[in-house]
C-alpha cells in the first residue's frame, strides 16, 4: 500500500462555474492530526485555538476552473472530499482536536446558522491506510446539488466506476418526492430545501432522518411494518402456520433463494402492494439471519409470551419510525456484544428497505428492496436517480447478501494506482472505464 495517493479533481459543473474543493481527514502518519491537502499537495495542520469558532489559517481551497486539478494525499483516515459552486466553504477551528491540533468546525446542512448554510455544497468519502484506499459517494444525510462520482484506477490495470447522478440529479429527486406525497401524503416533498432568496432555486433535500431540520416530522411511518413484523415472527399465534413456513427456510438455506425472490416480484408485478398481501399473513415465522461472519446464519422469531425479537439469543425490542430512519438508536445501539454487533446493520437494513415482514431470510436481495408500504421512499428515489443505482441512502446501504450487487456506491482497492473524483454530473456514465 503506497504511503500517497494521485487524487484527480474533474470539474464537471455546467460551463462557467468555478468549483472549490477541499480535502479534510485525519493524518495517520502524523498523530491523526487534522489536515487540510491544499492545491499544491502541501498540508496544512489547523494549530489549536485559543478561543472557539477561530477561523483558518491558510487558505486551503482547490480551485477548479474549467480544468482538472491533481493533487497528492498522505495516508488520511476518516477523509472528505468537499466541493462547492462559485462560492467558497467555510471551516472554523475549535479547541481540543486529535493529535494536540485544532478541532474542525465542518460544514451543515442542519444548522441553519451555519456560515455555509445557503450554499451550495456536497462531498464525498474516502479513507486511505495502511491496508487498502475506500471511497463512496453519501446521500446518508442530504442530496446535493452537485453530483459526483468516482473512479478507481488499481495498479493491475482494474477500473471501479460509480456513476452519481446525473446533471439534473436533484431535480429528478424532487420530481420524485413530490409525486410520492401526493400518493400518500406523508411529507416528503417537505425535505425539498428552497435556497432562501433564490427564486424558486433548490439547493438540497435533506434525508428524512433530519426531517426536523425541515420543520416536518415522520413518527408513526414505520410502525406498521413494525407490528407486521411482529406478527409474522411471534410464536404460539392462533392460526400460525410454522412448519410450512420451516420448510420454506430450510429450502432457502438450500440455496433456494430465488423462489421467494419470483414470488416475491410475482405479486409486485400483478400490482398487488405487499402489504396488502401481508395482512392475512402466516404467523409463527422463524427469521434467518447471516451474520457474514464465522458466527454464521442466526435463527431468530419471538418467543410465545414475549414481546422482543430473540436473534442468536440477542433480544431485539421493537424499533420506532426514528430509530429505524437513524440506524443507531433504540434496539440498533451497538455495544460489547460481537454477535449484537453483526445482527445489528442486517436488521436495521431488513426494517429500512421494508422486506423484514415479507422475506425471512437476510440479507436479501436487491429485488425485494422497497417494495412494499410503508418504505423509505427518500431511499428508493435516490437509488433511482442514480445512474447505476448505487449510493449510500441510509446508514447500513452496504448491507448485501454474498455475492449480490453492491447498493452503497463504493470504490476500493488494496493497490490504487488513481482516484478520480468527477464533480458536476455532466458527461456522468455507468461502467467500469476511465472518464
């Protein structure tokens, strides 16, 4: 693994927009450090300050005009590849950051005091160390108005292409959300945000997860997933049908999978919503979980009496609408427990995508993804504007049964020879090529 890296920055924004990029991230060969990579691959290291909400230092902006930018980065862990339209991004410094420098005051999307807050920003995510460069684009907090995607060229000639959007990415995002409210009413074209003052213009959609942000609120969506969940998994239920539903499973641990998958997609494509098919559903399921890991496959059902989902003996008690938007609260709250830790992002996944209740085992694939109400549509309608359909929508977007088709819109490599982040959507493609 090479201690540096060739970054290429490639302004793709419409004609006539000056793009400003930053690199942040921790410097693993200098005390996790906060560092700055600036245009002519120097870094800068933020010293602490005496007071709160100090200002930089240098000026760390990439400026790319109408051409490409290359820059050099060290071994970063935790990094960001920042980028904005015509209007520089602001970073202040604060006391007590790692490695004895300052800590980094970034830009947000949810406060709305923040000096960035009306511009027009994005950024992607990357971590290169000792073993290996990973990248991903994220719609994990908000949409932005300014596409990326990224491209990996390894040492053996291997290309890894993730598409983003398109130029018009954002646009489409919202035509989406708004057709959605009017199917159902709930307040997704709400998390479009206005840019105040810009007649008309959207600078971003924000993730139903900071819905609060926006002014509207989500609670009660997910609970009758919940309930139906619970239903199918509680054992001892009048009218439980679990030794066929037995077979089922141990047909699907046969390597069987794509029975339930057909008849899965069999009654989407008859039009049938699968909660209307679940209503009448059996009871006394028996959950199958694999891990991933050598803890294997987790049988998993409620216990007669008792009211948690019991997974490889871990309790699991029902989520709410938030915790299942936010991954990390409630029955998702990682802790100690190894075999907590991997049932966790498998779960939390299977709730998110809404095939918890309709596909007992997991992870499942893409196919069974949001098809069934009530579901993430801010999840589904971001997956769709992407060209190749990847991109982190949610927390856990990684989560895929072995060998399926990968959904978080990652790049990595053991022996990357470059990185390229293509900023704008113009020109934006799907294959693994070189732009």
């Amino acid at each position: 693994m090479p201690n540096s890296l060739k970054v290429s920055l490639v302004n793709n924004a419409p004609p006539g927009t000056t793009v400003y990029a930053y690199i942040t991230g921790l410097a693993i060969q200098h005390s996790s450090r906060r560092v700055f990579v600036k245009q002519d691959s120097s870094l800068y290291f933020p010293s602490n300050p005496s007071q709160i909400l100090q200002p930089l230092e240098e000026d760390c902006a990439i400026v790319l005009g109408s051409q490409s930018s290359v820059v050099t980065i060290p071994q970063i862990a935790g990094g960001r590849i920042w980028y904005s339209y015509d209007t520089p991004l602001t970073f202040l410094r604060n006391q007590g950051g790692p490695g004895g420098g300052a800590a980094l005051v970034e830009p947000s999307v949810l406060n709305p005091t923040d000096p960035n807050n009306q511009v027009n920003f994005g950024f992607c995510e990357f971590t290169l160390d000792p073993a290996q460069l990973f990248a991903n684009i994220s719609y994990v907090d908000f949409v932005s108005g300014i596409p990326a995607g990224l491209t990996l060229k390894e040492r053996g000639g291997k290309v890894q292409h993730v598409s983003g959007m398109a130029e018009d990415g954002l646009e489409r995002v919202c035509q989406g959300l708004r057709e959605q409210t009017k199917k159902d009413g709930w307040p997704w074209e709400r998390l479009i945000v206005m840019k105040k003052g810009g007649g008309g213009q959207v600078l971003r959609v924000l993730s139903p997860t900071h819905a609060g942000a926006a002014g509207v609120k989500f609670d009660g969506f997910f609970e009758p997933l919940v309930e139906r969940a619970w239903r199918k998994y509680a054992q001892g239920v009048e009218g439980g049908h679990t030794n066929g539903h037995k077979e089922e499973v141990k047909a699907e641990k046969d390597g069987k999978r794509n029975r339930l998958s057909a008849l899965f997609m069999g009654f989407k494509n008859k039009g049938q919503s699968q909660s209307q098919q679940s209503h009448g559903a059996e009871t006394g399921c028996e959950m199958h979980v694999d891990t991933q890991t050598p803890m294997g496959v987790l049988s998993g059902c409620i216990p007669k009496g008792k009211n948690e989902l019991i997974i490889g003996g871990e309790a699991f008690s029902k989520p709410t609408t938030a915790d299942i938007l936010g991954c990390n609260s409630g029955p998702f709250t990682t802790g100690p427990s190894p075999k907590r830790n991997a049932i966790i992002p498998r779960l939390a996944a299977a709730f998110q995508r809404s095939c918890i209740a309709d596909i007992m085992e997991h992870p499942s694939p893409p196919e069974t993804f949001y098809c069934c109400e009530p579901t993430n549509h801010y999840c589904r309608i971001v997956h769709e504007c992407n060209l190749d359909g990847k991109g982190y929508a949610f927390a856990y977007d990684d989560v895929q049964p072995d060998g399926g088709a990968d959904q978080s819109g990652k790049v990595n490599a053991g022996d990357p020879e470059e990185f390229i982040v293509l900023i704008g959507g113009r020109g934006a493609y799907v294959g693994d090529r070189m732009p």
